[in-house]
C-alpha cells in the first residue's frame, strides 16, 4: 500500500510525521494547530516534542467511544515513534533521599515532567538519580559542559551500577541510558530522538535559543525533566522552559534550608580605593564615554549601548568608544589594591582551601602569576581541571582562581571560603558562586568576601548581585 494512504505515526529528522490523514480528520481531532502540511513528502509534520500530546489527543478519541470516521481512522494509525526499553539498573546505591528531596521527586512523578528548582549543594542530582532509579527506562542526560556530563557519567556508574554511554567531546557511543552535552544533543537529536523515553536537561536555563532549544524541540521523550538553582534569564526566555520541559512542579530556597541542608554562612563586603593614577584615568575615561553618548542622544534620543556595539564593525568613533569603555572595566577589574586584599584574606584563612571568583580571564592570570596559584578558565583540558581541583581537596594547592568556568554545576571539593574580585551585576552568578562554598560538612560555617572598588561600576553591579534572595536575612558585614 501507498505509504501516504497508510495512516502512521512516524519520527523524521527530528519531526513526527503524520500520514494517510485528511484535513477534515486531523482538524477533528486535534483542537490546537500543531501540525502543518508538508507537500514533499505529502503528510502532516509537527515537532517531535508534540508527541506526548499527539498520543493522548489519539487516546481521549479512542476513549469517547464515537464511531465516526475520526475515531476509526486514530484506531488505525500505527504509532512506530518509540524506539525505546526499559531499563534494568544493576544496583541501587543512592543515598537514602531527604524530605525536601522526595518532596521534589513526588511533584514530578505527579506529571512526569516539569521544572526543579533547587540550590546548588542541596542535591539535585540525586534527586535526577531517583527519578530515574523508578522510571527504568531509556534516559537521555543533557548537561552544559563536558565536565559535567563526565560528572553525571560517574554519578550513574556509582549510585546505579550503569555504565552510561557518551555522546559528545569526539565519542559516540549510544546506549539505553547516555550523557551528553546541550551542543551535541542539537546536532544529534534528529537522529535520536525516539531513543529515549525520558531527557533530562541540567542547568535548564542553558536550554532556551534559537539552537540549544532544539534538544528539546527534537526530542519525542514524553518524560522530562528540568534542573536548576537559577532558572530565571534576563532575556526572559527562561518563560520558554514550561512548553520544552513543562512547569516549575517544585522550588526550594537557600533560606528554607540554610544552616540544615546546607552550610551557614556569612558575607563579607570589603571596599577598596583605586590609586591615583588608577583614579585619574578611569575618570578620563569614563568623561570620554559620557560626553561621547551624551552627543549622540542630542542628535537620536533613542541611541543605546546596543546601538553602538551594532556600529563597531563599521563606523571608527565607536570602536574607539567601545575601547575606551573596555579599558575602563579593566581598570576596575585589575585594580592593584584587589591583591593586596586577597594576600590578607590568604593569611586570614591560611590553611584553609580558598576560591577565588575573578570578573576576567586576565584578572585570574594575574592573581595566578602573583601567588602561583593554579587558574582555572574555560579553554583549560579535562585533566588539567582535574589537577587543579584534586590538588585543592588534597591540599597540593592552597587556592584556586577562576572566572567563570566554576560558577555552576561542577562538583567541587569541600571549600568554605570564597573571595569574589570581579564579576556581573547578575544575581544568578552571586547566588551561583556563594552555592560553591555551601556544602554541608560539620558545623562549619561558610564565608564569603566580596571586594568592590569605590566609586566605580563595580558599586552597581554590588548591589545588583545582592539583591539575591540568597542575601536576605544575611549579616553583610563590611570590613
């Protein structure tokens, strides 16, 4: 029989295609326009994310016990979109889960899909690893980074006695149960996306774009799962995760278990001056940029900073702005009294590990270089990191620098101490660093110091990064 007067469900390219239906019969069924004809391969094509929908729209037909045309035609479609098993895991070795833990799990399994939200430390990944201990079936892990997909590999292998298969950092080896990362899970998930009945994405707020969304779009798994400690983007298409995901089905906040699940903790501002000579040209340059932007509104009220970035490649005065403007952030991210602060903070907390949280990668090159410190960016090898982060648990190094490469998802040694130099007005990075140092161990309290340079943008960005609810009810105490 001609294949399109064949009613089937099939998976394509990343697709569900719809064959052997006519307008009328579709439009009956299914209330919401999903589908779109395609006249190449004459059916109907939508998402593969549809696909959870697409079954019980068929069910809720098969179920009105209607004997019309429409509910003929759904007991005949062949549904050849799941390629997916069960699992058997060969051991379960997971911690015995916490309450707030069984209470996040519970509020998924309710729907079987949706958005956690938890702070980093408090056990989201065991959390997942329950999840998929009762689903026990094909599960498809989804992290931002390779450490964090090798980390999620050894977590599967230790807590479920399953050796996981890699997909991505130039492996390829598929299996029931595998991890990947957001980059490779676009390029391959027209190819594998009815693989796998369950995708779990970490770090969620990683998912929305144009192109990593497409993980998501592609994939025909009706269970999903979300996890973050941050889900909110400025952009707001973290608005996006409830019809890639599903909802936010549960939410835990630092207060709700600081000084229980996770560790106490106190903050620490420590203000600093520029020298002279630091002073006189961050204030040329900042003169320079204001009279520059003050010019433009004269003759275009509506001329913006985005406006200006889009002209760099073209017009000479606005690369010359945007330089003097860099020149100026490094100004106050390289300022000489941040080291000086740090040598007291190293002698303050001698013999304890310390993370130091630069706002660039040369700032973290020259507190590397100043007290031969390991650093820590995004372009340094797998074992390298290794290194750097076992030399910190064993004490090989008394401290790390990094940028932004720690600032969320990899698991760190027990460290109760932070510094942070530099940074973004963002409150999901301050909420994120200050999570570094909150692991639970004893009674140990955590400390975090934060050093702004006076009358500068980094005030801004200070009060910005405070007004995490990860600040409330904190003594920031400024020394």
């Amino acid at each position: 029989m001609d294949e399109s007067k064949t009613p089937v469900l099939k998976f394509e390219d990343g697709t569900l295609v719809l064959y052997g239906w006519s307008q009328r019969e579709l439009v009956s069924v299914f209330e919401n326009d999903i589908w779109t004809w395609d006249s190449r391969i004459e059916g109907w094509r939508c998402e593969a994310r549809a696909y959870q929908t697409v079954k019980r729209r068929f069910f809720q037909h098969l179920q009105s016990k209607i004997q019309d045309h429409p509910a003929n035609i759904v007991a005949a479609t062949m549904d050849q979109v799941p390629q997916w098993e069960e699992v058997e895991w060969p051991k379960n070795a997971l911690p015995e889960m916490r309450a707030e833990q069984n209470e996040a799990i519970q509020a998924w399994l309710t729907g079987g899909r949706g958005v956690i939200v938890m702070p980093t430390g408090s056990g989201k990944t065991e959390v997942a690893l329950g999840i998929m201990s009762r689903a026990s079936c094909s599960t498809l892990i989804v992290a931002p980074i390779r450490d964090l997909m090798y980390q999620w590999h050894q977590r599967i292998l230790r807590g479920l006695g399953y050796d996981a298969g890699i997909l991505g950092d130039s492996t390829f080896n598929v299996r029931p149960v595998t991890v990947t990362t957001y980059d490779s899970a676009c390029i391959h998930m027209a190819k594998l996306g009815n693989r796998f009945e369950c995708i779990i994405f970490d770090e969620c707020h990683h998912l929305p774009g144009v192109v990593r969304s497409d993980a998501a779009r592609m994939s025909a798994a009706p269970l999903r799962l979300g996890l973050t400690a941050t889900p909110e983007r400025r952009d707001r298409k973290h608005l996006e995760l409830g019809h890639l995901i599903g909802p936010e089905v549960y939410r835990l906040g630092i207060q709700q278990i600081r000084g229980k699940t996770l560790a106490e903790y106190e903050i620490f501002r420590i203000p600093i001056h520029l020298t002279a000579s630091e002073q006189q040209r961050y204030e040329y340059l900042s003169k320079e940029v204001r009279e520059y932007f003050y010019l433009r509104r004269q003759k275009d009220a509506k001329f913006t900073w985005e406006v200006l970035c889009s002209e760099f490649s073209t017009d000479t005065e606005s690369r010359r702005i945007m330089t003097l403007y860099r020149q100026k952030q490094a100004i106050e991210d390289r300022a000489a009294e941040k080291l000086r602060v740090l040598e007291d903070l190293f002698r303050l907390h001698q013999g304890a590990p310390v993370i130091v949280f630069a706002g660039s990668n040369a700032m973290a090159r020259d507190v590397s270089l100043r007290f031969l410190i390991p650093c820590l960016l995004s372009h340094c090898g797998k074992q390298e990191r290794l290194d750097y982060l076992e030399g910190l648990r064993d004490g090989v190094y008394p401290a790390i620098v990094a940028n932004q490469i720690l600032d969320e998802g990899v698991d760190l040694p027990e460290v109760k101490v932070a510094v942070v130099i530099g940074g973004m007005g963002s409150s999901k990075q301050a909420k994120q660093r200050l999570g570094r140092i909150l692991r639970r161990s004893g009674d140990c309290p955590a400390v975090l110091y934060e050093v702004v340079c006076i009358d500068t943008g980094e005030v801004k960005r200070s009060i910005k990064r405070r007004k995490s609810d990860a600040y409330k009810g904190t003594r920031r105490r400024q020394v």
